[in-house]
C-alpha cells in the first residue's frame, strides 16, 4: 500500500488495525522504494509546472483583433 498506491503510512496503519498512528507501518513495513519516490517527486514538479503554464496562459490578456505588424 505504501509503494503501489502511494498512501500515507498513517492511512495503511488504519486499514491494518493499528493504533500507533503509523509508526509500526513506517518502521516495519512502510520502506519507500527508492525509485517510485523519486518518479512520484518528477510527476509532482511537472504537475505543478503545468498548472503554473495554464495560471499565465489564462491571467494574460487576449490578442486584439487589430495588431499592428510595426
């Protein structure tokens, strides 16, 4: 649960039973792998620089039908 689908350990430690809050999960099982974090670290950057293009292509002010070519 904490590698494939990418849930917190305190969300696992519920689904298990545990009351500890996830530490048990965290300790004994919850061993991010290394690479899906850092696939999960890209996504997140180019999530957010996707985001950040549409923000500015939408805050700027449309074309007027007239422009000048000088």
């Amino acid at each position: 649960m904490v590698n494939v689908l990418a849930m917190p350990s305190e969300d696992v430690a519920i689904a298990l039973g545990h009351q500890d809050g996830g530490n048990l999960v965290r300790r004994l099982y919850g061993h991010r792998d290394r690479n899906l974090a850092l696939d999960r670290i890209v996504g997140a950057y180019a999530t957010q620089a996707g985001e950040n293009r549409l923000k500015q292509r939408s805050s700027s002010p449309a074309p007027s039908q007239q422009q000048s070519l000088f």
